[in-house]
C-alpha cells in the first residue's frame, strides 16, 4: 500500500491528515463489539470497519477502526477512533453531529473546535467537494453502529 497521499494539504492541518494517515490509530481487530459496522464506498474504494466495546457505565474504552482506500478515509477513521474514546454514545452522537457541520462548511464556534481536536484538521477537505464522501464514510459506520446498539436497548 502506496504510503503518499494522492492529495496534497499544508500547514498544521495537513501534517495532522499525514500522520494520521501514515500512522493511524486503533487499527488492531475487535473481537466481541457493542458498536460494530462496516461502509464501502465504490466511488473510490474507500472502507471502513468499526467495532467498539462499551464499559458498565457505557463509555468507549476500547475501539477498532480499520479503513482501506484513500489517505482522507484513513485519516478521518483514526482520528475519529481517537475521539471515540471515552464518549458515551450520547457523546458519540454529538461529536458526529459536530463533524458533520464542520464538514458541510459551517464555522463552528472555538469550544465546537476544541471538542473536535485533531478532526478539526479534516476541513481543509472541504477544498475538494467529492472527497468530502471520503472524510465522512467513518462517521457513517458509527451512526449505523449507534442506531443499532439504540434498536438493541442500549448498553443497559
Ligand atoms: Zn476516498
């Protein structure tokens, strides 16, 4: 696998996207999951696999988040894996629902940023409309999983 990014992004923002890319987070496989799912994109081969385990107070403790395709999908998957943890899936949602602002073109509020951290790096995105499909793709993953575990009663 090609270790380049087929797009190009500089400053900060764009050696965030790299490393993520290059060194991404949370790859290693999950065995038994509370939230788990899988997206293809076909557009451009892009795919994610996510699996999360929930503790007793149902926070993310352990997360598994392996994608293949483009250096955007990577990013946003291990960025997004990073962010999980912790979160609640209330959380998960809100941190969803703020991504997808950001990605749309909103200008978020500082303190909105600050909850994003390294996932504020992927608006430069927006400069290349189709891949936006890319950067997302994960987050889909994770609001399938999360309407799941919510048609499954929840982690209790
Ligand atoms: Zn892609």
């Amino acid at each position: 696998m090609s270790q380049f990014s087929d797009v190009s992004f500089d400053g900060l923002y764009g050696a965030a996207i790299m490393d993520h890319f290059r060194n991404p987070r949370h790859r290693a496989p999950l065995g038994d999951a509370d939230i788990a799912a899988h997206e293809f994109n076909p557009f451009c081969g892009d795919e994610v696999t996510l699996r999360a385990q929930l503790d007793a107070d149902g926070r993310v403790f352990r997360v598994s988040s392996q994608s293949q395709g483009c250096s955007i999908i990577q990013a946003s998957a291990s960025m997004m894996a990073e962010g999980m943890e912790g979160k609640s899936a209330a959380e998960l949602a809100e941190l969803s629902r703020l991504f997808r602002e950001l990605m749309q073109g909103n200008d978020l509020p500082a303190a909105a940023l600050a909850q994003l951290k390294d996932l504020a790096a992927l608006q430069v995105v927006r400069r290349y409309p189709v891949r936006i499909k890319c950067a997302l793709l994960p987050w889909m993953a994770l609001e399938e999983g999360l309407a799941e575990l919510g048609r499954a009663g929840g982690a209790g």
